[in-house]
C-alpha cells in the first residue's frame, strides 16, 4: 500500500501530521491530489467535538478543497488523467421525503465528506466523478478550493429570492457572511450592509468593496442605522451569518436584528449555526408579514461560482488571511479559535 501524509483528528482538540494509506479506487472513483483545501467554520465544531456523534475518530477533516485527477478507476466516463477540479462534498441519500422533491440540502441523512466521513486534509483523496466539477485553467488552485465556501453564498442568494435592485443586510462578517458579500454584489447594485462586531472584519469587507456600508453593532445602534441608510424603510433582504445570540448587553441578538431591520413584507434568511436559543419577538415579524427562512449549503451552485470566477467577478482573496502547510493544521485551528479578529480564512497548501 502507498503511503501518504494526513492531517489527522485523533482526539478532539488535536491534529496530527501523519503517514497514512492511500486510498486505492475502483469503480466510477478518481484519485484526486490536493492542491490547496480551505478550514470551515464547521471543521472549528468538529475539531472541538461538538459534531459529535455525527463524527467519529480518528478523521480526515476537510470539505473544501481541490486539487488535479492523477488516477481514475475503469467506470469513469467524463474526467481524465491530469483534470482539475473541485469536489462537491454533499452526499445525499435520494429517497428522503426532501430528496423526493429535489431538495437535497435538507436531506434526512445528508453527509458531508470530511465530516460524516474522511475529506481532503489530505496529500489524496479518492471520490466518485459525481461529486467532481471541472475547474477552468485560469482559475488558481487557491480559488479552486473555495468553490464550495462561495457557493454557500449564491445558494443563499437563491434561496432569499435576491433580484437586482434589492437592498440587504448582512448580519455577521465572517467567513460565511463575506461569501454571501462577494456573491451578492454579482446581484445586486443596490444599498449593501455589512454588520459585525468586529471592526478588523467589517474593514475586510469595505477594502473588497467600497460602497459597502459597514456597521458595528457593539458601538452603535445597528436597526436605526440600517434604517437610516435605507430612506427609513428597512431592507429587502436580512442574512443572519453570526451564529450564536451575542451577549452584549443592549445590543439585539442577530436573528431579532434582522426581523427588525426588514421592510414590511422582507425576507430574513438565516445561516448561522447556532445551538443556543435566539429569542426573538414573532411580532415584530408578523405585523410585518415578514418571512423568516434558512439556508444550509449549496445545490448546483458550484457551477455558478465557477461561471463567476472564470469571468473575474468574485475576489476570494479577500476572505484569505493566511496560507500555512498541512502539518500545521493543529496551529490553525488554534489561531482561528483565540484570534479571530487576525485570522478570517486559512488555506492548507498541499501542492509543493
Ligand atoms: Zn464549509
Ligand atoms: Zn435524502
């Protein structure tokens, strides 16, 4: 058996840089070597053991990522030796109630590889063509792998219903709320606002996007602000991207922010995983008649996203704040967990 190296999770709370076999394919599988793979907010909860039970150890974390087919088994019909490509890593079960209807992100038994099962922190990683998109030659291998984070932001556009000329909120500037901005602004050119905390995130998303208004919702009234900004109306469209209810004192906790920042007859739709309560006021969304909804990962936008960084309209270098090797994705976890005001996205370079 070929060995390779992993960045394996052999407890919670620690990674180890290790030899490992590599997987050997069959079927409609390919070999895939990994360029560049990207950490999620979601491997920051499987590395801390609250995806527990849904993981089990030792795991090979990672569901973004892409790399270049060095080897294809006898039942491959579309990719060759030698294709670059990014990895859809939803797996669906097909016969669900929500998969009947074509809705797989809700998919009873939904797995997502490098979570429910080995992903691509990896130097190799085999997987079915059928989760497989092709990758055009000039987009980077770093932008390759961050396919799957930007496709969470146009299947949010889509699930929100954006049009052009609507006006939005983005409550929390983190990595998924800057991938809601970046898909956004190819939608819309109307009143975008960005709201955080954290002032070193809110600049991340002004430096990529001037126009963006940017609000700190810990120094300044965030509703008043949105309203102000929007002729004293409300926006069109609330994204909650936080996650968690905040605990400052007075300031509203993300989910109730944004039913409150809507106009009458505004959609608030909600991504952060959170598994605290988010109280909020059904009334302030009924006298509304508001709609609340959610959005959890992506369906078929890869294509879009890939349309979109082949024509240059996305900038995933914004949301990058630093590239470190493999063997060092224990220190990664570390720093994204006690400095998230310095460290936004941390790419693993795998590729020499
Ligand atoms: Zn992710
Ligand atoms: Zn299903």
């Amino acid at each position: 058996m070929k060995k390779m190296n992993a960045a394996v999770l052999t407890e919670y709370r620690k990674v180890e840089w290790k030899s490992v076999d590599i997987p050997s394919v069959s079927g409609n599988e390919v070999l895939i070597r990994i360029g560049y793979a990207c950490i999620c907010g979601s491997d920051q909860h499987v590395f801390l053991g609250e995806f527990h039970p849904r993981t089990t150890l030792p795991l090979i974390q990672g569901h973004e990522f892409a790399g270049t087919i060095v080897e294809t088994g006898p039942e491959v019909k579309r990719y060759k030796r030698g294709d670059r490509v990014a990895v859809d890593p939803i797996i669906w079960c097909g016969h669900c109630p929500a998969c009947k209807r074509h809705h797989y992100p809700a998919c009873t038994t939904l797995k997502l590889v490098g979570i429910d099962l080995d992903g691509g922190f990896s130097e190799y990683m085999k997987v079915p063509e059928t989760m497989l998109y092709r990758v055009t030659d000039n987009i980077p291998d770093e932008h390759a792998a961050m396919v799957e984070v930007l496709s969470i932001g146009f299947h949010a556009c889509k699930r929100a219903g954006v049009k052009s000329g609507d006006s939005v909120v983005i409550w929390g500037a983190g990595k998924v709320g800057q991938s809601i901005l970046q898909a956004l602004k190819t939608k819309t050119q109307n009143t975008v606002i960005m709201v955080d905390i954290l002032d070193e995130r809110l600049a991340i998303a002004k430096k990529t996007y001037p126009d963006v208004n940017i609000i700190n919702a810990a120094s300044t009234n965030a509703v008043d602000n949105i309203k102000e900004l929007t002729s004293g109306e409300g926006v069109d469209i609330a994204f909650e991207a936080v996650g968690h209810a905040t605990d400052l004192p007075g300031v509203l906790n993300p989910v109730r922010g944004c039913i409150q920042a809507i106009r009458g007859g505004g959609t608030v739709c909600v991504l952060g995983l959170s598994s605290e309560p988010s109280p909020v006021v059904m009334k302030e969304l009924i006298w509304k008649e508001g709609m609340i909804m959610t959005s959890r990962v992506s369906h078929g936008e890869f294509a879009e996203t890939i349309e979109n960084l082949n024509r240059g309209t996305l900038k995933p270098d914004a949301l990058v704040t630093d590239i470190l090797h493999p063997s060092k994705t224990q220190q990664a976890f570390e720093m994204l967990e006690e400095e998230p005001r310095k460290h936004l996205k941390i790419l693993l370079k795998f590729k020499e």
